[in-house]
C-alpha cells in the first residue's frame, strides 16, 4: 500500500510541474485563451535577420505585440513582416519600425518608434518607415577593412 501512495504522490508531482511549465511557456511567448485583444500592422524590411514568428515587439522597451508572420516578397525582396500589437495601444500614423538588438550578444526585437501624428493606424494597416537589422559582421568586417563609405539609404 505504501509503494503505491508513493507512486501517485510523486506522478502527481510530475503532474503538476508539467502543467507548471506549459503554463509558464505560454505566459513567455504571449500565448493565451482570451484576455485582451491585439490588432495586426506589418512592415516591409530589407533584412529582417535574427527576427522569427514570436519575436517580441516593444515600444519604449515594453512588449506591446509578437511578430506573427513572416515572408518574402518575390517582387522586391523584402521580408514582409506581419505583427500584433494590444488593443488599446494607438500606433501614430508617421511611426517608423526597426529591427533593434538587446545588445552584443542579446536576440533581436521589433521596435515601433511612435510619431507625433495625431492619426493612427487601422488594423491591417503597413508602416512604411523601416529600418532593417544590422549585422555585426559587416561592421565588423568594415571596420577592419577601414571602410568609411556610408552605406546606400533604405
């Protein structure tokens, strides 16, 4: 009798722990079954490098969306990135959106830097000023090169 209390005490331990870690994994990727709403936007990007589905996108340092989609144009070659962002949160209709780093060896996230219109954006709606990941490499490889051309304009 004993051996068999230990067994269901100790599965559900595991039990528990399982549905501890589903539930912490959905609170880190922004998954949920209802709660507040979010609205789509999308922008055009050059390089979206180190960017995937889940990144986050902040505005001000704070997490406001998630990227949902991302693509390849085949007529321009630009990754066309899809994102939500919370209801509630008016995005300017002359904000700019970038591909930022949390630092040398961070991952890269969204950025909305908002405008000063007093319009805003619709869902469904595209940022048309972007600015597209940089890639340390290049720096790098400019800087030891002693490259000092400026790179061409987005």
């Amino acid at each position: 009798m004993s051996e068999s209390t230990t067994e269901v005490i100790v599965g559900g331990a595991v039990l528990a722990a399982a549905v501890g870690f589903l539930i912490y994994a959905g609170q880190v990727t922004g998954f949920s079954a209802g709660g507040q709403g979010e609205y789509r936007l999308s922008a055009s990007f050059r390089s979206a490098d180190g960017v995937d589905v889940g990144t986050d996108v902040r505005m001000a340092g704070v997490k406001v969306g998630r990227v949902t989609t991302i693509a390849l144009d085949p007529t321009t070659y630009r990754a066309i990135t899809e994102f939500t962002v919370t209801e509630g949160i008016e995005v300017p209709d002359d904000s700019a959106v970038s591909v930022s780093s949390e630092g040398l060896l961070g991952g890269n996230y969204v950025e909305i830097l908002p405008g000063g219109s007093p319009f805003y954006f619709a869902p469904g709606d595209e940022i048309e000023f972007t600015q597209s990941s940089v890639s340390l490499v290049s720096l790098l490889m400019k800087f030891v090169a002693g490259d000092d051309q400026e790179s061409t304009p987005e």
